[in-house]
C-alpha cells in the first residue's frame, strides 16, 4: 500500500517570496527524490481561475461575496486532485490555500467566520508555512501596485488575520509555522527545509478536512 504524503501549504503576504521560495522547496524535494507536485492558488487557468484573474488585474468588478466565493470554488474543483496527488504517494506543495482567502476577503470588512464556512471540509495541510514580513519590508521589495490588494494598508491587516488564523489552527492542533521572511533567501529556504524534512520523513496520519 503506498503511504499517504504530506500537504505542505506555504501562506504568505504578497511580496513575502512564496513563489520564489515555493520553486527552491519543490527542486530540493525532487532532488531528494521526494515526489512532490506545485499547485497553486488562485488556478488562473481554469474557468472559474480566468474570472478571479480579471478580477485581481481590475478588468471586471464583483461584490466582495461573490469574489470570495469564487476563490473557494477555485479550490473547491481542484480537491479531489489533491487528496488522488496524496493518496498515491505524491507530496503537494500549495502556493496560497484556504488561508489567504479567510486572510484578504475577512481585511476588506467581511465577517471572518463567513469568510471561513465555504472552505469548511477542504483537504486540511499536514503542515502550514507563514512567510511573514512587515508591509514595509515587502514594500521595498518590488513595490506594490500591479494587482488589486497590492496595498500597504490592506498588507497589514491581511497579515493580522494570518496570524489570527495560525493561532487558531495551532490550537486546534494543526502545524502552522511563523517563519521570518525578512531574511535572506537562503536562511528562509534553510528553515522550510527543516519543516518540510520533519513532515516528509515522519508518520502522516489519516487525511483530515479543514475545521471539521
Ligand atoms: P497571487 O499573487 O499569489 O497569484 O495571488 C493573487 C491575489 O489573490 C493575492 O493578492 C491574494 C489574493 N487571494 C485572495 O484574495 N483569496 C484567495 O483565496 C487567494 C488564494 C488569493
Ligand atoms: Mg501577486
């Protein structure tokens, strides 16, 4: 019987280096023969995916509800890929989940637990990595400003309700990791790999479902 792999979630404000990090963890697992597939949220190629795109680049306006829920659909039809991914054996490493939709959505006025019930019972992560940054440090990075919540103000308040979020995942005994992305790249890359060697090597239980 081939063992469950892991579901390794990688959080993070916009500017954070989640994609950049997220492509050196996916070579190091392959390089380590753990095979492991991206899969990254928002799927801007699906057709739900082509609606939030032109959503996030201001070509098409929505109600804050109806957008939100187009995300969660967004995972919705790309579950059951996951839980196949992880059954046969293949770790997924997920740019952006479930997280990033309570995070942004809940920052713009929404009610957080609203926020939260359409995800309810989505593949839940073996382990979730929070690149954490100051909106300023992120700022300074590339500047903001291509997409739509590429905002100073709304960074800060996204990242407020991620670490509201770790707290309450944590308490419900799930692993979320605040890792410093202020850092170098490669003390960053260094300290996911511990993370992820720990999860990758270790027992993964049964699959569970988000906040269920
Ligand atoms: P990206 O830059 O990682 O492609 O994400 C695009 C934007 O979409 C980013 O500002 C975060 C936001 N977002 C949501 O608002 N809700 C979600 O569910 C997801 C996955 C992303
Ligand atoms: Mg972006």
């Amino acid at each position: 019987m081939t063992r469950r792999a892991p579901f390794i979630v990688i959080e993070g404000l916009d500017r954070s280096g989640k994609s950049t990090q997220t492509a050196l963890l996916l070579q190091r697992m392959k390089a380590t023969n753990i095979p492991a597939q991206l899969v990254k949220f928002p799927d801007r190629t699906t057709a739900i995916g082509q609606m939030i795109n032109s959503y996030l680049q201001s070509d098409s306006d929505l109600d804050d509800r109806a957008i939100h829920l187009l995300f969660s659909a967004n995972r919705w039809e790309l579950a059951s890929t996951i839980e196949q991914l992880l059954n046969s054996g293949i770790s997924v490493v997920c740019d952006r989940y479930a997280f990033s939709g309570i995070a942004f959505s809940a920052s713009k006025g929404l009610s957080y637990e609203w926020c939260r019930s359409p995800d309810i019972s989505l593949p839940a992560p073996d382990l979730t990595l929070f690149l954490d940054i100051s909106p300023e440090a992120a700022k300074e990075r590339g500047g903001y400003g291509e997409e739509r919540y590429e905002k100073e103000e709304m960074q800060r308040k996204v990242g407020e309700i991620f670490r509201r979020i770790g707290r309450e995942i944590s308490a419900d005994g799930g692993k979320w990791v605040n890792i410093d992305a202020g850092r170098e790249r490669e003390a960053v890359a260094e300290e996911i790999w511990k993370w992820v060697e720990g999860v990758a090597n270790g027992a993964v239980g049964p699959s569970r479902r988000l906040w269920t």
